[in-house]
C-alpha cells in the first residue's frame, strides 16, 4: 500500500536542528493520520521483514512501523512493557521521538570524562530534567546520554537515521539485572542489549491489542471502512 510517507524525502541527518523539523513534521502528521498508523501496525503480522525486526526487550518493545533504506531511516512504535527504569544509554544513530500515549521522567545527562565509548555511572551527571507527556516530540544525536523513566502504557513514535557508530552503550553498573537475562538473539550486541530478541506472533499480537485497547490503532474490520 503506497501512501505518503512513500513521499517523503531523505534527510540530512548531520543537521541535528533541521532534521528535528523533518520529523517533526512526519511523526505529528502521522500520529494524527490513524487509518494509516492503524493500517502500518496490522501489516507488520504479514510482512517477515518487519515481524523479524520488530523485538521485545525487558525494558522496552518495539515495533516496526515503517522502514525504507534507500532513505536512511526507520519508523517504529515503541512500547513500555511496565513500570521500569531505563539505564543511562546513547544511541548509534540521531533520533527523534513522539509520544503518543502515557509519560516519562526524562533525564537529559552530561558526560563528565569528555570522552565517547563505555562509560558508567561515575561518568555521567544529571542535566536537563523533563517530563515527556502525549504530544511532546524531541531529537536526539547519537553522542548524547539520556535516562528515561517510564510510566505504563507508554507507547512512542520513534524514527531513526542511518547509524553512526559501531555499537550503543549504557552504563551498565545502574542495571546488574542484565546478568539475569541471555544474551540478545543478534549476535554481536552490547551487554545492555541481554533479554532481545525478535517478537513472537503472539507477542506481536498483543502489542496490537494493547495499542487498540488504548485507543491508538483501530480495529482490523474497522480500516478503510
């Protein structure tokens, strides 16, 4: 089904400041365009790639909503699984978030080694605090440090650009329970990435029921009627 994000164009993902507007202006179009969102969602069972390359992970779920990598970038919705208190961590590429539903204690961090790579709590210090509430969108570049604290039922628009960097890290002395789950299913992973691994169709399919509980997809029978 082709629709208008067949459209939009690649991005500049160096320029932090005008990729925040590009996307921006796709997420909040899209959060707003629910008999797509709803449609992008129910494909996912139907499509291999994007089933695969959905995930569960202890501390956050994800689905992928939209991918096009000739474009450089990726469309997911991510989802709290429960009341949980995700470890300082950067990212391997600039992001930008949108939330959709629910809201988090967000902990903008500074890292006080000057440095990049692996780091630990000693490392880091609080910045900017924040609460991020439905409608809230920001951008992220893959050097910085964030710490998020979700409520339940937290679910988020999440588009991402092509990497940057080898691998993410965390600091993982904030979250010993890491030891506690196996190695992610992707070979290669940091030790924060313990407990991922590829969503089930069951899993998948109550994702999708909580989304519709929420209110935020429609019913299979509803689209396009």
């Amino acid at each position: 089904m082709s629709s208008w994000l067949d459209e939009v164009p690649a991005f500049d993902w160096s320029d932090v400041r005008s990729t925040h507007r590009q996307c921006r202006s796709v997420l909040t179009r899209l959060a707003s365009d629910r008999s797509l969102l709803s449609k992008l969602v129910q494909e996912i069972e139907h499509d291999p790639l994007r089933l695969r390359e959905s995930e569960v992970h202890p501390l956050i779920n994800r689905l992928i909503v939209y991918q096009d990598d000739s474009r450089g970038f990726q469309i997911r919705m991510h989802l709290s699984p429960g009341s949980r208190e995700l470890v300082p961590h950067d990212h391997k590429y600039t992001f930008t978030a949108y939330v959709l539903a629910g809201a988090y204690v967000h902990v903008w961090r500074r890292r006080t080694d000057i440095a990049e790579g692996d780091f630990t709590s000693t490392d880091i210090q609080p910045g900017i605090v924040s609460i991020e509430r439905p409608g809230t969108c920001y951008t992220f570049g893959s050097p910085l440090v964030h710490q998020t604290i979700m409520l339940p039922g937290t679910v988020t628009l999440f588009m991402r650009g092509p990497r940057e960097k080898s691998r993410s890290h965390a600091a993982l002395d904030m979250w010993p329970e890491a030891d506690r789950f196996p190695p992610s299913a992707e070979e290669g992973k940091p030790k924060h990435a313990n407990g991922q691994r590829p969503v089930t169709v069951d899993e998948y399919r109550a994702m999708r029921a909580q989304l519709i509980d929420q209110g935020l997809i429609d019913e299979l029978a509803e689209i396009g009627s």
